[in-house]
C-alpha cells in the first residue's frame, strides 16, 4: 500500500495546504537537494529569488524556513542537517547558511557563474558554467583546487557534479553527456588520464550518487536514468519516464515496456506500492520548451524530487528496485 502523504508535490498556482506558509508558487525552481538524513528539502525557487526548506513530519512536508533576496539562486548542498550552501550565480557567490540560528557562516567567491555545488566528505565541489571550471573548496571556506575547462574534456557546458564513495567524479554536460574523472583526494586533482563517457543524453542536467549507482537526468527527453557504477562500460540502464494518462491524470507507464495491462506498474516499478499517484500534469517529465532541472535522491526516508519548469514533484520512491529485471521466454517486457 502507499504510505499515506497528504503533500507530495508543489504544484504551479497553487501549493497544497501543508505548504501554504510559502506565500508565492514556485516559479523555475532550478535546483532540490535533500539533507543528509533526507527528512529536509531545499529548493532554489529561483523566479521568486530565494530558498525554500522544508521538513518532513508524519509524512507531510512543511515549509520550516526561507532564505529570500538571492540573485538567481542555483544549486544546492547540505553540509550537515544545519548547514547549506547555496550557489547564488547572480553574484558570482556559493553562499553557506547555518539554519538554525540562522546566519551566513561565509562567502566563496571567485566565480562567474557558479551552478552547482556538492559536499563529499570534507570538502565542497563548486561548478562555474560560464568559466567552465571546478573549484574544491575546504568546509572552512578555503579554496584548495580548481580546473579550468582544459582539464575537463569536451564538456563545454558543466552544470552538476557526484562522487562516489572512491572518488570517482560524474560530471553531467548542459550540452550533451556525462563526464566520468576520477578523483585522487591525496593530490587534490583529477587523474591525468582520458575522460571515460556516458553517451546517450540529450542533455546531461544533473547527476547524483545514490548508493552504489549513478542517477542521470536527461532534461530535454524528460528521462530519469540509473545504472550500477561498476557497470558503466556497458551500462544497463534503467530508465523513468513519467507518461501520463489524461482523463484519470494518473502514471500509467513509469517506463518504457514496465506496465500492466490495467495501466499499474509491475513490482519493479520505481514507485513505492502497487498503485501510483495523481500527477496534475502531461506528457514527459520534461520537453525541449519545459526541461526538467534537476533531482534528489533521499535513501533514508524514500524520497524522490523532481524539478520541473514549474513545479518540483515529490515522490515516495522504491530505491530496491532490482537493475536487472527477470524476463521470462516468451515475454518482452520486464516482470
């Protein structure tokens, strides 16, 4: 059965009464990022020029916090449950929050137009589209290293960035794929050897490490893809598309060939139950005049967002989704 939630997406117009603290809707929320335990939500709602944060109670989310007059608020990352950094490209800044008492801790400047941040481990990874570089930042604010665009392949457009626990460094492309480096933490650089790619994306908006696999998000096509990092010369990818069915506004098809004949997804679905929820909206997660911008992925709690052009979607996610579905003789399609 699902899991009873009363808020499970912001919808453009109009926010569901859990989120009615948040006084305007979201307009082009470009970036979500959730805490480490996954019971907090920051979205950069970035036409309204500030930060959202919300907690999640009881299976309902509400609005705990707002940070306002950001210039164009982009990507975000938390340090701990306290601390957040938010990329503020307007001003060429990564700015870091403590929450709770709320202040500005400190400033990390340098930057063009800084578009997405990651915390791993110690350190804060800084991705400056427009200079086309990576800056990595100690949490005390000290800049340690950085790499300009000779250093990063064919990506000409860098947007976000994910490690994995042994450093390897997912680098996705505005304007094409994903970037594979791997990261010597000793040496503070990137291994001098040629970028490995991950083809097959539109247009690589964001990535993300979630355990042991890697999450590409494809914006233009509106797909959602994963795959096992160790699996990645030929990787096998799972993908989540979101097709909807119009008169009942109901996903009938979470990916391609992974359906019921009534229209419910098997039990590979990446939903968390045997039904799934209404989705107020059509077609794809994303299209060429209303990409997708980005996603999180929270483990602990079973939670997945989604940032559409107008609206961020929150979904309870089933992350034990087997990568490798069984497919009886005869059949086409996965069980």
């Amino acid at each position: 059965m699902w899991r009873k939630v009363t808020v499970w997406l912001l919808l453009l117009g109009t926010l569901s009464v859990s989120l009615c603290a948040a006084a305007q809707p979201l307009r082009h929320p470009q970036a979500v990022a959730f805490s480490p335990s996954g019971a907090q939500l920051a979205i950069s709602d970035t036409g309204n020029q500030r930060v959202l944060v919300f907690s999640l109670r009881a299976d309902q989310w509400h609005l705990t916090a707002t940070i306002p007059a950001l210039d164009n608020p982009q990507g975000l990352a938390w340090l701990d449950e306290n601390r957040l950094a938010v990329c503020v490209a307007g001003k060429g800044q990564v700015l870091v929050f403590r929450l709770k008492p709320f202040a500005r801790q400190y400033t990390l400047t340098g930057f063009q137009q800084p578009v997405g941040v990651t915390a791993w481990r110690e350190w804060l990874f800084v991705v400056d589209s427009k200079a086309k570089e990576i800056a990595v930042f100690g949490q005390d604010g000290k800049r340690l290293a950085h790499w300009e665009s000779a250093h990063l392949g064919t990506i000409t457009a860098p947007r976000r960035l994910a490690v994995t626990d042994e450093g390897g460094l997912f680098l996705a492309d505005d304007d094409g794929d994903v970037e594979v480096r791997q990261f010597e933490a000793a040496r503070m650089a990137l291994a001098e050897h040629t970028p490995a790619k991950l083809p097959g994306f539109w247009t690589g908006r964001s990535v993300r490490v979630v355990g042991k696999e890697v999450w590409v998000l494809s914006a233009y096509s509106g797909e959602l893809k994963r795959a096992l990092v160790t699996d990645l010369t030929e990787p096998q990818w799972w993908v989540f598309t979101g097709f909807l069915h119009a008169p009942e506004r109901e996903v009938v098809a979470v990916h391609p060939g992974h359906r019921a004949p009534d229209g419910q997804p098997h039990r590979h679905s990446l939903f968390a139950g045997p039904s799934v929820p209404p989705v107020p909206a059509l077609g794809r997660l994303g299209t060429p005049l209303a990409p997708v911008h980005d996603f999180d992925v929270a483990p602990k709690t079973g939670w997945l967002a989604i940032a559409g052009d107008e609206r961020v979607l929150l979904l309870p996610a089933n992350l034990s989704v087997p990568l490798r579905p069984t497919i009886r003789p005869g059949r086409t399609e996965a069980l």
